[in-house]
C-alpha cells in the first residue's frame, strides 16, 4: 500500500521509518524541509515540502494511489483540514488525524475522522500503568455496541489458559502485551504475571466483565 503522512516530526518519521519496514511505499510530507533529517539516510520514500492540505503538494506525495493518509503535524488545524481533504477530495479509504485538544478530538470524530488526542491517550495510558483497574476503551464500532478494551485482570488468572478467561468472561481476547511485545494467544495461551489483557466485548457487559477480571475463576472465587 502507498502511503502518505503529514508531518516529519517524532512521531510521523517513525511511523514511516516503521511502514516502509513492513514494505509499503511512504511519502513524507513537511513544510520544513530540514526535519527530513529524521528519516535517517536508509529511507527509501519520497520527501515532499510543502502544506499537507495543498492539493498539489498531496497529489505530488502520491495521494491518488494511495490507501491511508495520516496528519501528525503539530498544528490540530492542519491536521483535521488535511484528513479531510485526503478523505473528501482524494478517497482516500484509511485517514487519522492526531489532535492535541481532546475536545476538538471529539467533534472531528462525529465528522468521521478517526481521531488520535495525543495529551488524553497519553494520560490515559500513564493513568494504566499508575491505577491498573477497571477497562479502558481503545476502539469502539460506529453504532458503539462493540469495543476493543485493555481490561485489567486479577493476578487470581495468572497460570490459567486464554480460553478459561474468555469462558467465564464472555469476552473474546484480541491480543496480549506481554514485556512490552503484543502476542496473538491461541486458546491454549496461558496468562503471565504481568500480561496486559486487550479484549473485544459488548459495551453494555463493560461493567460485568471488569468485575469477572476482578473476581478471578470461578473454581478459585468458590474457595
């Protein structure tokens, strides 16, 4: 897949350093020509100067082919007129904008826009790792009936198989983080001290399944 990202800060050189590892074309776009630098020699994709919403600067980074656009420039403004520009003049199917207010985060995601809110995603994730309870949400469908959720388990599953957890929670388990690496679990796959739990669940059985994690498996609960 080609695709193009908007800002070649810290986090857009990495995430084109990252996608052209995993052998997709990238193109970099940055009013500063200078901040290519970051992109180190070994990268192979094109580097474009210019205004991310620019519809020439976009079609010269190859917006037409491609499949995803990503605004991560500094500027919440930018960001959100570029996606869309990408989303409505170019069709580009995959589109996310980083936004650093979490209120105008919230607008733009009604508007369609898959939304990062860089200050709340990351003072809800120091949050986790300071008062590692209850779920945190990290996706949710359109209709919000289903939603992807990092929920903290009881130390009480540790030893126990994936499949005994999502027996008794009602949950499916997406993935886990294990020392920091993210593993698919088979339903063999047992649970580590120290494992983040991410799982897809019914938004209405939240409330239910933190206290499923809580409480631990039913053959220990019954002692």
């Amino acid at each position: 897949m080609h695709i193009v990202i908007m800002g070649c800060g810290r986090v857009g050189s990495a995430l084109a350093q990252t996608l052209e590892q995993q052998g997709h074309t990238v193109a970099v776009i940055d009013q500063d020509p200078t901040a290519f630098r970051r992109l180190g020699p070994g990268f192979g994709g094109r580097r474009v100067t210019g205004v991310g919403f620019d519809q020439d600067t976009l079609r010269e980074a190859g917006i037409e082919e491609a499949g995803a656009f990503a605004a991560v420039s500094s500027g919440d403004n930018s960001n959100i007129i570029s996606a869309r520009v990408a989303r409505e003049m170019f069709g580009v199917e995959n589109v996310a904008a980083r936004i650093y207010d979490p209120r105008r985060a919230e607008v733009y995601q009604r508007l369609g826009i898959p939304t990062v809110a860089t200050v709340r995603w990351t003072a809800d994730q120091m949050l986790r790792r300071l008062l590692p309870s209850g779920a945190e949400p990290l996706w949710r469908d359109p209709t919000g009936g289903v939603q992807l959720a990092e929920v903290h388990a009881s130390a009480k599953w540790v030893g126990h198989k994936i499949s005994t957890l999502q027996e008794e929670t009602g949950v499916r388990v997406a993935f886990l983080t294990r020392l920091g690496e993210a593993i698919l679990p088979t339903s063999q796959t047992v649970l580590q001290e120290g494992d983040l739990v991410h799982v897809m669940m019914r938004s209405d059985d939240v409330d239910k399944v933190e206290a499923a994690f809580a409480q631990g498996p039913e053959e220990e609960s019954g002692h």
